[in-house]
C-alpha cells in the first residue's frame, strides 16, 4: 500500500510538470533577445585646425560627448609664427571651405566656453593671429592724427612719411626708446623734417627701406603691394604655402607678404578677388589693416561713443565703411573684450603719447 502510494505521487507530479511544461515555455525569457535600453544622446564635437597649413581633412580632433556632458578642452594646437588665441564657434558656414584662408573675424560667432553643456554635434575652430617678430604695443594709443581743422583725411592716399610714422607709433615703448636714432642714408630725409626721427628708427630696424637709386621720396603715395609687405615685415614670411588668394598677384614682387596677409585675415578677399597691388592705398584701408594686425576691433557704433570723443568732419557719416576704423585709429582708449573675445568696447579716453614732441629735431629717446 505504501508503495503505491508512492508510485501514485511520483505519477501526479510528472503530470503535473508534463502539463506545465509549456505554460512555463510561454514565459520564458529568451536571453538572446532581450530588449536593451536605449542608449542616451551622444554628440560629436569637431575641433578644426582653421590654419593655411593643417592637414588635409582639417581636422585636429574629434570626440564624443554624452548628452549634457561637456567636451574636455584639448591640447593648444602649435604652428610656427602663429600665435593660437582658443577655439570659437562659427556663423553657419557648413563645413570649412577648403581653401587655405583662415575664417574672418565676421565668421567667427564666439569664444567656446567649455563649461557649455553639449546638447547638439558642434564644431569649433582655432583662432590664430600672426606672431610678430618686432615688440609692438599693447596699448590703444591713436597712430593717427587729423588736423586742427578736424580733418582726418580718410580717403587721401597715405604717403611714405606718414606710412613711417605710423609704424613708429605702434612700437612698444621700450623697443622704441632703444631702437631711436635721427640718422639714415636718404638724401631726401633730413634732420628737422617732422618724419625724420620715424623715419631713421624705422630704417634702422629693418622695416622700410628706401627707393632705387637712394632715396626716400616722403611725400610719394605708397602702392598697396608696398604696404602689404611693410605689415609683413613685422612677421616672418615662411609659413603660408598654396594657391594664390588673389588672382591678380601671381606675378608680383609682393605676393608672399599678400598671400601671407589675406590667409591670416588682415587682408580681406573681395568677390572679384582682385588686390589690385599697383594701386594707391588710403589712410582708410591702412587704418583697417593696422586695427586686424593689432586686433583693434569695435564692432558697433555704440562701442566707440565716449564723452568727450574725437571726431572728424570728413568721417561723420557712421554709415562708412571705415567709420569705425578711423575713430578706432585717432582715439587713444582703455577698453575692455565683449563676451565673443573678438570685439572690444572702449571703457575710458587716455592721453595720447606726445607724438608731437617726438617728432621735433631735438626730441629724445621715448
């Protein structure tokens, strides 16, 4: 009897687990197609190295970074004679034009923060500015002077003699100071001449030399080609390599210092893509030229309007092209960068150096 009743529950239980067998199969989890969850966003952050000569694809680095996440701030990227300023948002250019011409500063939109949460795909470009092989000031002082008329003369022709004293004036003080001299070769510049101790000093850093035959000509207009490689100077030559920007320099004796200029921004390409070399420059255009070699860039009226500013009769219309240039070029200024760490915005008027008494024949060293 107990065997069975035994034999009997061992029979039940088979049963029960031949009856249950495929109610359990129906709640089975099948390991290998399980649903995974799905994973958070993930964004690309694109760093270009926006330089005349980087790699083929541009590209410096690339990362991946988790929704919200923020991208980890790469190494500076190094080039020769270019000094890197930090990395930028640009205006919506799609990908880089394959040129070799850094962005302008109208394409850059603004200075990355990398405390910025990352919700999107980014890129961001190096900002690069020229590595000037003369000491320059730091300081706003105006490097042009207008008359006691008002007159600032925009679009004159600027002469060698003016071209001199400009590049005087933009001298750190020290290396100014060390550097002075009132004597030169040219038989046409001669002590007691208001251009003369710019002059000298100029010429005896190695910046401007004189014409064939021996002399300065002062008073002559300067051609564009000329003043192209007068701003080059201040750099080394050997770091831009490739296609001519312009396509009426080919041939010129200056197309290195404008091709090393259009690449770095400081001369801007136009439509036609013509620099017309041979032409005359004005004060206007050296005046623009000048505040991108210096990084002097207002950017909207309301940033130059101060109490007590100077303005000009012959650069009233706020509507000109150069308006802000020549205001930024004949006010001397403290200032502080707006948030695109591009543009500044003037702060306080300063005194200007005594430009005047450096131009006298008995005038001293600073």
């Amino acid at each position: 009897m107990m065997k069975c009743r035994a034999w009997m529950q061992r029979s039940i239980a088979l049963l029960l687990a031949i009856c249950l067998l495929p109610i359990t199969s129906a709640f089975a989890i099948d390991a290998e197609n399980e649903p995974t969850p799905l994973p958070a966003d993930v964004w690309t952050v694109t760093f270009y190295w926006n330089h005349p000569e980087a790699p083929t694809d541009g590209v410096y680095s690339e990362v991946l970074v988790p929704d919200g996440g923020l991208v980890p701030k790469p190494a500076d990227p190094t080039r020769e004679g270019w000094i890197f300023l930090g990395w930028y948002e640009a205006t919506e250019i799609g990908h880089l034009r394959e040129e070799t011409v850094l962005l302008g500063i109208s394409e850059f939109s603004a200075f990355f923060d990398f405390r910025t949460p990352i919700t999107a795909d980014l890129n961001l470009y190096a900002r690069w500015e020229l590595e000037s092989r003369i000491p320059l000031t730091t300081k706003h002082y105006a490097y042009l002077i207008g008359d006691d008329r008002a007159y600032v003369r925009p679009q004159d022709y600027i002469t060698r003699a003016e071209i001199a004293t400009v590049l005087f004036r933009l001298l750190d003080s020290t290396y100014r100071k060390l550097n002075w001299t009132k004597e030169n070769p040219f038989p046409d510049v001669y002590t007691g001449a208001w251009y003369n101790n710019a002059v000298s000093t100029i010429y005896a850093i190695g910046v401007l030399d004189g014409l064939p035959g021996g002399s300065f000509m002062p008073y002559a207009s300067i051609r564009r080609g000329e003043f192209a490689v007068l701003v080059a100077e201040f750099f080394a030559l050997d770091y831009v390599r490739g296609d001519d920007v312009f396509l009426d320099v080919t041939d010129h004796w200056a197309r290195d210092a404008i091709n090393l200029l259009a690449a770095a921004q400081i001369l801007q390409v136009p439509e036609d893509r013509l620099f017309h070399p041979e032409a005359f420059i004005s004060r206007a255009e050296v005046a623009a030229i000048i505040n991108r070699v210096m990084s002097r860039l207002p950017q909207e009226v309301r940033d130059v309007n101060l109490p007590g500013v100077r303005t000009w009769r012959d650069n009233r219309s706020q509507n000109a092209w150069y308006y802000l240039d020549i205001q930024e070029a004949t006010n001397s200024h403290d200032y502080t960068m707006k948030a695109d760490q591009i543009h500044e915005s003037w702060t306080t008027l300063v005194p200007s150096p005594k430009w005047a008494a450096m131009q006298q024949a008995d005038a001293q060293p600073g």
